[in-house]
C-alpha cells in the first residue's frame, strides 16, 4: 500500500506547487517587498511591467488572497503579501546558500566569507583570525567590513555580510537575527606623544574638557557611552568637537594639535608607541573605567551557513576561548 498516497497532510505540505508557484513569482514578491514599485522590481528582473502584473496576478490566484494595493507612490503589500514575500526570501536564500555550500564541496570547500566587525573586535578577534587563514586555510577568501553597527546590519540585511560582531541597531526587529553576545568594548582616551595630560598621574575623564575632542557622530554608540559618563558625573560635554566616523582621520587630527579622541582600548593597545604599530601616540591615564554597550555576534535568523563560514566561526571562537580575561564565559552567549 502507498502510505503516503493516503496521508492527509500531504496536500497541505505541497499544496503551492501544485497549483502551479513559480520561482519567478516568489522572486517578484520578495523584489516588491523592498522595491516599493512593480516597475522597480520588474526592471531587477528582466521583465517588462506588465509580464510584471500578470505574474502577480497568477501567483495571486495561485495562493487565493489579494497580496497587494496600489496606492499614488507604487504599492504596499497586504498581510498576506508581506507573509508570502518573508517566506519567498527564506526559500530563495537557502537555495542560494545550496547552491554555494554544493559549489564549495565541488571546489574543495573553497568560497569567500565576509564579515563586518566594529573596531574593538576587528583587532582583538578578526585580525588573529585573517593570520590564522592565510597560515592554515590559504583557500578562504575572507573580506572584512570595519564600521559602525548601523552600517553593519545594513550590509547584513543587504546580503553582503554573511555575519558581524557588534550591536543590534534599535530599529532592527530581534527576531530576525541569532545573537551570541560576547562582552563590552572598553574605552581608551588618547593622543599625541608630549600632550600636556601624557605624563601626568591618574587624570578624571573631566581633565580631557579643557581640550577639542574627536569624536563619532550623535547616536554612535562609543559617544553615546562617553557622553552618559560625563554627565552621570556631572561633567559637561566637551565644547569644541570635530566629528568623524574615520579612524585614520582621527589620528591625524590628534597628531597636529592638543586634540583627544576616545577609542577601543584593543585599538589604544595596537597604536601605542610600545605596541605592535609604535604610533606616535600616548594613552592618557583616565582612571573611570568607561564600556561601550555590549557586543554580539549577528547573524540572520534564516542563514543556513556554508562550510567556509561555519569555519571562521569557529576560528573566532577558538580565539574568545583563549582570552578568558577578555571574554569571561558568564558574559558569553552559549
């Protein structure tokens, strides 16, 4: 007897493809979710407006519920349009994610891996990471994105990252993403060899006010936890601020002038004239000890990851592992 012939679940398990669902159309409905117009999504695809319409039309009957609305702008999709286009995505991803994991055992697992990563953990887990893959997995070509956690989860969501470690942006829904948090990011002042406060003793972060400040824009979380320390403390904030999201351009701002700029004391380590750069920098002796908010690892909800990736993940946690007194394991998401 044909068991499965016979088992009622059956035509609920496939009951879209038989009647008839397309790629095509769970590509357009997954396009017009982001794109906002039908001529938008239809020019991403080849596709003139009106195969457009009619592919909407047909996936429409197909799945018996009115997906969209046209309004003056484009059009907005209804609660089973939305439905339709998240569940589109989840599929087109992981056939995309087959067809690179089946690619990569074909190549002898070789693929490319990107990441993002704010500053602190780019230097104290990924750069350990790129010298043990040039060393041991010559074959990985990892690329790395350095920026704020905003820009990050752009590019995550954009499908450009496969991960990142920082922070979750408030306007992001957690439950799109898997988090593994790791620790805080501490904060170290610094700036020029010879600074007026370089050789002085233990200073307040209050010292640092008589001086201009190079910071991170409004709403960047290193300034957000700068800025609440000082006026916990009952500081002011500093009066004369250059803003900048470049590291590079901090540095040479500092170098010229008696300018001070808060950055990851990973950072602080590397630059520092007795460390692995020998910048011509010094770290002033602030006695607040100042953390930016917690740091995780990020990753889409739906991500399945491919071999090269799930190795660098685990590259990274090989690394947190060997820092204890950086990554306590009761801070350390399991």
């Amino acid at each position: 007897m044909d068991i499965m012939a016979h088992d009622p679940r059956q035509k609920s398990q496939d009951e879209f493809i038989r009647r008839g669902l397309r790629f095509s159309q769970m590509r357009l409905i997954a396009l017009l979710d982001r794109k906002g117009q039908i001529s938008s999504a239809a020019a991403q695809l080849g596709m003139t407006q009106s195969a457009a319409s009619r592919l909407l039309s047909e996936l429409e009957h197909t799945v018996g519920a009115k997906l969209y609305e046209r309004h003056g702008r484009g059009v907005v999709l209804s609660e089973a349009g939305q439905a339709m286009a998240r569940q589109a995505m989840i599929i087109l991803n992981q056939l995309d994610s087959a067809h690179q994991e089946i690619s990569q055992i074909v190549d002898g697992a070789r693929g490319q891996v990107r990441i993002g990563a704010v500053t602190g953990p780019s230097m104290q887990l990924v750069l350990p990471v790129i010298h043990e893959l040039r060393e041991n997995y010559p074959e990985i070509e990892l690329s790395v994105l350095v920026d704020t956690s905003d820009k990050l989860a752009e590019a995550l969501f954009s499908h450009d990252l496969d991960f990142y470690i920082g922070r979750l942006p408030e306007e992001v829904d957690a439950k799109s993403v898997t988090m593994r948090p790791l620790g805080v990011e501490p904060i170290n002042m610094i700036a020029r060899t010879g600074h007026p406060l370089c050789d002085r003793g233990p200073i307040s972060i209050g010292a640092c006010l008589d001086y201009d400040w190079v910071l991170q824009p409004v709403g960047a979380p290193m300034r957000r936890s700068i800025e609440a320390h000082l006026l916990a403390n009952g500081f002011t904030l500093p009066r004369h601020v250059f803003v900048t999201t470049s590291p590079l351009l901090s540095l040479a701002i500092i170098a010229d002038t008696d300018a001070v700029t808060p950055v990851a004391r990973p950072v602080a380590d590397f630059l520092h004239i007795d460390g692995r750069l020998g910048a011509d920098i010094c770290q002033l002796p602030v006695r607040e000890s100042i953390d930016v908010s917690p740091y995780s690892i990020i990753q889409r909800v739906t991500a399945v990851q491919p071999p090269p990736v799930e190795r660098v993940l685990a590259l990274i946690d090989r690394e947190i592992k060997r820092r204890p007194e950086q990554f306590p394991e009761d801070l350390i998401g399991r």
